[in-house]
C-alpha cells in the first residue's frame, strides 16, 4: 500500500487547510457527500429530506451535498426524492436501470461524489443526527476511514440479528483483514483519498466494505443505538445477504479450499487405514460400501461447487460488464435562493 501514502498525506493536508466551493483550490469551507442507496423507499422520502435539513443545521463549518441512488425502484422513490428535496441545494439523484444491489448503489453514489470525505446513510434514516459529527470528528484527526457499528439494533428478528452478528466475525477470521468491523459495519465515513482507490478497483460482485478494510489507510470506529423506521420494512432480503455472504468468502478467502484440502487428506488417511483393517477383518456389507461412494460423491460435489463460485466470479470479472447502468442521472440542484 505505499502507492497511496501520497495522496493520503494529501487528503490530511487538505482537510488543514479548508478549501473553497468549486475546485479544491477556491473552497472555503470542505464539502461532505452524503450518499443514501434507496430500494422502494418512497415512504421514507420526507424523512430523509427532513434528516439532510437537521444535518446541514447541526453543522454549519462545512458543506454538504447529498447524492440519492435509486437502485431499481418500482414505486415513485426518485420523483418523491426529488420533491421533498426541493428546498435544498446540492442533491442529486441518480437511478439506476434495475436493481444491482445496495453496494453497487453505494458504488455509483462514491463514482459521482465530489467531496473531500464520503459518509454513507441509510434512507429509512435509523442513524442519529448526531452521528454525522463524530464521523467528520473522528476524519479531521487525521482517520481516512471511520467506521460506524451499531452498539443496538432495532430490528428485533432474532435468527436475522444471530447470523449477521456471527458471520463479521468469522468472515474477518477467515480473510485476515483485521481492519474489518467484528461487529459487522453499517456506515462508514471514506476520505478522498479512500474514494479515488475504490473508484479504481474492478470487482463486480463486492462488499464495499471488505474491500475498504483491505485498503488499509487509518481507521476509527464509532458506535452508536440505532433508531426503529419511520416507514415501511427492510428491503434486505435473506437471498441479499447469503449472496453477499458468498461474495465476502469468494472474493477474500481460499480457507474453504484448505478446509477441502484437510478434510481430503483425513479422509483418504482413513481409507487406507480402513483398508489395511479389511485385510484382517470380514469383508464389508455392500450397504456400508455403498454409503461410503455416496458420502464420497456428495463430499465431492460440494467442492466443486465451492470451485465453481470462484470460477464464475472470476469469469465476471474478466468479461468486465459495467458495475452498473445509470437509467436517469437527475442534474443536481443548484443554490437556493
């Protein structure tokens, strides 16, 4: 990661010396991006312009501009976006032509940022005014990526709230990125200089945030009690999370195929002891013989399974298909009057 020491020293510098509104070099005050990924969150359109009003409010030293992704709506979630926005400037909403995925809205959300930092929001709005703060606190002392974790969870769902709390850990285990939340992130703040690498790595079937934990830079975390919805449920789904599960394990991870691997040899191990034990013993029923080729096959078709999700992530990735298709990229807003 040398490579990135210049324009990370660069991004300190300029968060010293506040710089104006335009270019870098003519702003007075640092613009923070703030970008909402929205699935079907038309309900929750007035909350989020209510939330972007108290954020600006709470704090007037910097800029912010707020980037909406619609990612594949099919209710009026970029129309009541754009409504209940109006009043402000500096918002853009982009939708995208179907849905790809919360990560990949993110992802078009950081592609078209245009602030010295990035911090990451939920549309339903379940995080705290005040959290905007400590994030922009914790990167003005010199933390390129902050983490947010929720210390509670208002999604009462036990089985739901069991798997997502047990798989950060073993997921961080597993890859050997120590950088990643063992509690699994929910927001995050990225500088420019976090923002410009991510813009540039190709992966299409990603965890955001595996792979800014695998960037490295300086890193901070910040707790905080998550809010109940204002409107409407989770649109997370059980399949989302199993496939971003399996894309987290794909794409930093060969432990299952050392766990094959071992399992392998202590299998064949016991075969041949088996064998050298059938020498000496009656010969075994065709039953336990023919229970022994099944588990042996299923054994087998499992790895080639696990083989083939690698296989399929990497032939994706070379056919190099974009991340996402932009359907309508709403101009932003200019100053209010």
């Amino acid at each position: 990661m040398g490579s990135h020491k210049i324009p990370a020293e660069a991004d300190r510098a300029r968060r010293r010396h506040w710089q104006p509104w335009g270019t870098v070099s003519e702003r007075s005050k640092q613009l923070i991006t703030l970008i909402a990924p929205a699935f079907n969150e038309a309900a929750n359109a007035s909350e989020l312009a209510e939330f972007f009003r108290q954020v600006r409010t709470s704090r007037p030293d910097v800029d912010f501009e707020l980037i909406v992704v619609d990612d594949g709506s099919t209710d009026d979630t970029a129309r009541l976006a754009r409504a209940a926005l109006a009043d402000q400037d500096r918002v853009t909403v982009l939708s995208l032509s179907r849905r790809f995925g919360s990560h990949a809205a993110l992802s078009a959300g950081l592609a078209h940022s245009a602030g010295d930092c990035a911090i990451t929001v939920s549309t339903d709005i379940q995080e705290p005014v005040e959290v905007i703060g400590r994030f922009l606190d914790s990167w003005h002392a010199g933390h390129d990526l902050v983490w947010g974790v929720r210390a509670t969870r208002a999604d009462r769902r036990m089985v739901r709230n069991l798997v997502s709390r047990r798989f950060s850990p073993l997921f961080r285990k597993a890859s050997g990125l120590d950088g990643y939340p063992a509690e699994g992130p929910s927001q995050a703040l990225l500088s420019r200089a976090v923002i410009d690498v991510l813009n540039r790595l190709p992966e299409r079937n990603r965890n955001l945030w595996a792979l800014c934990a695998w960037l490295g830079f300086s890193q901070d975390t910040i707790s905080f009690h998550q809010r109940p919805r204002q409107a409407g449920e989770s649109k997370w789904t059980t399949a989302d999370r199993l496939k971003l599960m399996t894309d987290s394990v794909v794409g930093f991870s060969a432990k299952p195929f050392n766990y094959a691997l071992a399992f392998g040899a202590l299998l064949g191990t016991g075969g041949l002891i088996a064998v050298a034990l059938l020498l000496f013993l009656a010969p075994a029923g065709w039953a336990l013989v023919l229970g022994a080729v099944i588990a042996l096959a299923g054994i087998q078709l499992v790895v080639l399974g696990g083989l083939g999700l690698y296989v399929w992530r990497i032939a994706e990735d070379a056919r190099a298909r974009p991340l996402y298709v932009l359907r309508e990229h709403g101009p932003p807003t200019q100053e209010v009057p």
